[in-house]
C-alpha cells in the first residue's frame, strides 16, 4: 500500500506562484508514476501533470506547459508541482495519485492505484 498526502494550496493572486507537495510513504518502492490532476467547481476532474518515478521522465497538459512544473525528489518520497503566472481558470481541488501495482497510461486517472484528498487552490482575479 501506498499513500499519499499534498500540501502547499492556498489563496493567491491571479500572476502569483504555488508549490505543491505530495508526500508519499509506504510500499513507495514500486511507484512508477505519481500524477497530479484536478476538479474545478462543477467540472469534472481532469489531467494536470506526471512524473515516471524510477527515471524522473515528466508529462504535462499544453495548458500546464510552460506554467507548471513537476518535478520529483526520490530521497524525500516527494513530489512537486510548481505552478507559476496562475490564473483564475486554475482555481481547483488538485489531486496527487500514484500507480504502484504495475503500469499505466499517465494521463488516464483509472490507472492510478492511490489519491491523496487534495489540497485547495484559489486564483483570485
């Protein structure tokens, strides 16, 4: 079993920059990606960014691009979304999910084993 838990949501201004966490602890040695994904307010969740765990091969959306950067820190079991030039349409509830029990397509939330209950981000105008 793996779990996981993210942290460093907030209140910021639209322009403004977060750094998110996800801490993982457990079976952690067979994670092969942790993903970050997200739910607006009356949206449905969607896709943000991913990293491979072994080799640290990172994908994220064309809306991310350029804006967000994931990244991985093998030695503290954590990973990072750094999300910089926010704007209101990134006011969400992000996720962090892992795939432990095998692999999976990235981009597709039914592949991942484990989700973390979110951390709170509000882009305010």
């Amino acid at each position: 079993q793996v779990q996981v838990v993210e942290s460093g949501g907030g209140l910021v201004q639209a322009g403004g920059s977060l750094r998110l966490s996800c801490a993982a602890s457990g079976r952690t040695s067979t994670t092969y990606a942790v993903g970050w994904f997200r739910q607006a307010p009356g949206k449905e969740r969607e896709y943000v960014a991913a990293v491979l765990w072994k080799d640290g091969t990172t994908f994220c959306t064309d809306s991310a691009k350029g804006r967000f950067t994931i990244s991985r820190d093998t030695a503290k079991s954590t990973v990072y979304l750094e999300m910089n030039s926010l704007k209101p349409d990134d006011t969400a509830l992000y996720y962090c999910a892992v795939i432990y029990r095998g692999r999976g397509i990235v981009n597709f939330a039914r592949h991942y084993d484990t989700w973390g209950q979110g951390t709170r981000v509000t882009v305010s105008s």
